[in-house]
C-alpha cells in the first residue's frame, strides 16, 4: 500500500509527520512555512501536489492578504517545497478542494459568503481564475466545496448563523451547481423550508453507494442525502440522528468535521464545545462535548446508527483524518484552554474492526497566540 503522511498546520507553519499505524503513532519529520495562517489544504487527485490556502484573517479577523500556494509532494517522503508564484484570493478563504479531473481548485469563503474557481496548470501551479455568472447564488456564511462524484455537480455548504443581539438567524442551505470546464451555474438550494434551524458545516460521500453525509453544525445532526442528477442532492434528507451523547444540552456547541471510512461501514464526526466569548477566545462554554462520534452505516440503506461518543482530549476538534487502511485516526484541537489545564494537541485513536475507536496518546502542541487550524492525511503518489 503506498506511504500515507499527516500534516498538521500551526499559523503559517505545515508540519510532515510519518505514520505508524501499527502503534496508532505520529513520527515528526519536517516544516515548511506559507505566506500567511493556513486555513485549508487539498490533494491533487496525481498525490504529486498540495493546495494550501492561507490568510492573515482567522476567526473573526477579516485579514488583508489572502493566498492559495501550491506545494510539490515528494513522492518518496512526503516532504513540500512550495512550486510557483502563490495566487492572490479576494477574502479570507475558509475551505479549498479540487476537482475529480485534477483541472480546478475550487476555494470557499465565508464573509462575505462566496466561492472562486482557479485553474491548475499543466506543471500543478495555480493558474488564473475562472470567470463566473454574476447571480451565483452562494448563501449565506460558505463553509465548504467540493465537487461530486461524478464530476457534473459541485457542492457549497452554507451554514448561515444563529441568532444575535439585534440579528435575525441567517439561514443554512446546501447550495448545488452544474460544473462545466471550471464554470458554476445554479442548480438547487437543498434546505428545509427556508433554511432556519438548518446549519450544515461539511459534507462527505460514501465510497460506493450515491449518498452524502452532512455534518449541520448548528443543530448538532447528521443529515443523510441521496446524490440526484436533477437538484445534484436528494431535496429531503433520507436520515436525521442526533450527533450528542446528550441531545437535550443547550450549552453552545457543534458538529464540526466529517469523514466516512474507507470501507464505507462507518462514519465519523467530531462535535465541539465553542468560545465562551467570541471567534478566538480560549475560553470555552461550560458542559458540552468535545468528542469523536462513530456512526454505523446501514450497507443498503444508508442509515446511520450512532455507536459511539469518545471523549476528544481538547477543545475545538476542527479537523481529523483516517488513514487509507482504516485503522487509524488522528485528530487535532485548535488551541488551549486559556487556564492551561488542557493543551492544544493532536489525538490518535485506534479503529477497530467494528469501527469503534480507542484513544492511544495524545501529542501536546504548543500554538502560542496561533491556532492549530488544519489537519489531514494524504497518501503519496
């Protein structure tokens, strides 16, 4: 099987890691350093590249400049070197994927709320954006793009925002587009109703089968949709289960990432305690979770039985990764907590055949001032 690598970013820093997954254990190898905060990262489809979009904003700091850098993967190692001139972005972007063809690297922002379409040169660079129709509909607060199976259809997810002192909820909505030579056209709003009560974060899609699992952030669900030809998603989810161990807590928190397990038996989602005072802040509400739930998936209909809510060992689970074996996971927790009682640090977990996990260690990460925003796996080419 060919070699898996994990990269952990901390501010503009994206550290390499090997992976031992016998032991479920991190070996750090290696730092290269972006223009700006790292905010998301991508494979090419080829393994041979990585897409980094980066910004001197973060949570609730627009920031003034704005990139995506491409990153040249050593084929053996793992290792990045930066390849090319980064390509300036209009806002701070909060999500970046590319394409099924390889072709176009499709970048999210969430304030204002918008999505951009970059070629990907011949050589992997970032190449000039697409040109797009003036009415694209984008919704309110994007949070995440991907293209679908099948490469016809792209996919934002918007999560819109709870109510405020003096503000009315923003509505949720998962916005589908017809996807051309890198050029989006309008196709569907998937929401209930008009989209209140309805906060999707990130999706993912089975391996196999045509369905789509939904993380909605601001109302702590897992949504199960069907893909569709005509509206790119079914208009109704298939399931709705709760993603709390207690469902009935009203402390403030949410569904954060999702991924579905390489053998498509299991899905799995973290949910995360937030801020007590504001985007930033190291102190957190008191009495929510900051878990990883496992989800069983029904092989023939796609429900979802949830199996298992493991406490996380931090705070602010943004994002994990499941190695391609699927034994393995590996989560990391943006910062501390502002007592210093709970470093900011990356969990491994063990996956069992039944899809349960069983925390291994944890690697204490000390941030400072910056956050730990993003981490992933990616296999080498």
């Amino acid at each position: 099987m060919p070699k898996t690598v994990y990269y952990t970013s901390v501010g503009p820093a994206l550290t390499l890691h090997d992976l031992d997954i016998d032991n479920a254990a991190l070996i750090k190898r290696g730092t290269v350093t972006l223009p700006a905060n790292i905010q998301y990262a991508w494979p090419h489809p080829s393994r041979r590249f990585l897409y980094v979009v980066s910004s001197s904003g973060g949570p609730g700091i627009a920031g003034d400049a704005h990139f995506a850098s491409a990153l040249a993967i050593d084929p053996a190692t793992g290792s990045l070197t930066l390849h090319g001139a980064p390509a300036a972005l209009p806002s701070r972007p909060i999500h970046a994927s590319v394409d099924g063809s390889g072709g176009y690297l499709l970048t999210a922002y969430n304030n204002p709320s918008n999505v951009t379409v970059h070629r990907i040169n011949a050589d992997g660079t970032v190449g000039a954006p697409v040109t797009q129709p003036d009415k694209l509909d984008t919704g309110i607060y994007a949070h995440q793009v991907l293209a679908a199976p099948g490469n016809r259809t792209v996919i934002l997810v918007t999560r819109g925002n709870h109510t405020e002192a003096g503000k009315p909820e923003d509505p949720g909505a998962l916005r589908t587009y017809r996807f051309d030579n890198g050029v989006l056209s309008n196709l569907a709003s998937i929401a209930p109703g008009n989209g209140l009560g309805f906060g999707p974060r990130h999706l993912d899609f089975h391996p196999t089968q045509p369905w789509a699992f939904v993380s909605i952030e601001r109302q702590n669900k897992l949504h199960v949709y069907k893909l569709d030809d005509a509206t790119g998603l079914s208009r109704d989810p298939l399931f709705i289960r709760d993603t709390l161990a207690d469902p009935a807590s009203t402390s403030p928190q949410g569904a954060g990432p999702i991924h579905v397990h390489p053998n498509g038996k299991f899905v799995y989602l973290t949910n995360r305690t937030f801020p007590a005072s504001g985007a930033g802040s190291r102190k957190v509400a008191e009495g929510g979770e900051n878990t990883v739930v496992t989800f069983a998936i029904d092989g023939k209909t796609g429900e979802p039985k949830r199996l298992q809510n493991i406490y996380g060992h931090g705070v602010q689970l943004r994002t994990f990764g499941i190695d391609p074996s699927g034994r393995m996971l590996a989560v990391a927790s943006i910062m501390p907590l502002d007592d210093g009682s709970l470093p900011a640090g990356v969990m491994t977990y063990r996956i069992g055949d039944d899809g349960m996990l069983t925390f291994v260690r944890k690697y204490d990460v000390d941030v400072g001032s910056r956050q730990q925003f993003w981490s992933g796996m990616v296999t080498l080419g």
